[in-house]
C-alpha cells in the first residue's frame, strides 16, 4: 500500500494525518515510523526537519503547523474565491462542483 504524501498544503492535513496513522501507527517502533514519515515529505513540508526530530517530536510540530483552524478555514475559502472560470461544458463544471463540494466538507 502506498502511503500517503504531505507537501504543505493546510486543508489537506487532516486527510494525510488519519491516512498515515492508519497505516503506520501499527507495530513499527518510533525510528522506522520516523523513518516512513520523513520518507512522505514533499515540498514545504520538509523544511520541518531537524536532525534531533523523534517521531513524536516531529508530528507534533506538524500538528501544531498543519492544525491552525484558522490557517485551514482561510486557504479554504481562498480556494473557493480564486475557482477558475469555466466554459458551458458538463466536465467543467462538474470539476467545479466538485471542488467546491470539497472545500465545504
């Protein structure tokens, strides 16, 4: 099973979080969950990285990052606020749809 990547984007946190948990969280010791987690990084999110990190360590910081309501209701709503304009075409506007049904849930 392919585990789930994390670049840096606020409102998919929580998606990545439960993922991850749900797949790693079982019987692997701190230093390979480490291992798998600094593994999943891409982007911004790897800039969270020190040398001292414990696994427990470095989730929290994600946590305490990723986890700011606010930050998360703002990029939301800058989302649904910059949607691109669509033609008439049923595709389209399904992806609009979509995208918008995504960021209300």
């Amino acid at each position: 099973m392919p585990l789930p990547q994390f670049s840096r984007w606020y409102e998919d946190f929580q998606n990545f979080k439960s993922q991850f948990l749900a797949i790693i969280d079982q019987n692997l010791n701190d230093t390979q969950k480490l291992f798998y987690l600094k593994a999943v990084f891409n982007g911004e999110a790897k800039s969270n990285e020190t040398w001292e990190d414990t696994f427990h360590s470095m989730f929290a910081a994600l946590e305490s990052r990723y986890e700011d309501k606010r930050i998360v209701v703002d990029a939301l709503i800058n989302t649904l606020l910059n949607l691109e304009k669509i033609n008439e075409s049923a595709s389209q506007l399904k992806h609009l749809l979509d995208k918008i049904i995504r960021n209300l849930r």
